[in-house]
C-alpha cells in the first residue's frame, strides 16, 4: 500500500469530531483518519443506492400491511354481522 500523503480537510462540528473519535476506539484503535480510509473505501454509491431502494420498499410495505390489517378487520366485522343476520333469519 502506498504511502498516505496527500490531505483532504473535513469540516465537522464538534460533535461530530467527538462521535468519529469514539467510533474510531471502539473499532480496535483505529486512528480517525484510518476510519475515515476505510469508509471512503467502503462506500459504493450502487450499493447506496440499492439499501435507499430497500427502505423505500420497505416503508411501501409498511403502510400497505397497516392499510390490509385494517381491510382485514372491516371483513371480519362484515363477516360477523352477516352471520348474526343469517342466524337472526334461521331462528
């Protein structure tokens, strides 16, 4: 691996700084900078793009589960006043 040399500034607030330090130590005592290497060279902006694809589908799927829940319970309250009426009718 070639040696690190050129110098890229990233401006932070502090709480941020603070949260790159602690992310920094807890991933074994990774100094900041080697943290931010590694990510940069994790980052893979098609995979971005299919996770964004993912929560968008999943967040559709959500509201389309709540929206069938509550169709489902309509049916069930139809389903029994029908059968009330239909024993009303027998009886």
């Amino acid at each position: 691996m070639a040696a690190a040399t050129a110098r890229v500034v990233v401006l932070m607030t502090p709480q941020e700084k603070a949260a790159l330090d602690i992310k920094a130590a807890s991933a074994g005592s990774l100094s900041a900078a080697e943290l931010v290497r590694r990510a940069v060279d994790a980052y893979d902006i098609a995979e971005q793009h299919e996770a964004d694809d993912l929560a968008r589908t999943l967040e559709l799927f959500g509201h389309t589960r709540a929206e069938t829940l509550r169709q489902l319970d309509a049916t069930d309250r139809k389903l029994d006043d029908t059968l009330a009426a239909l024993k009303r009718l027998d009886a």
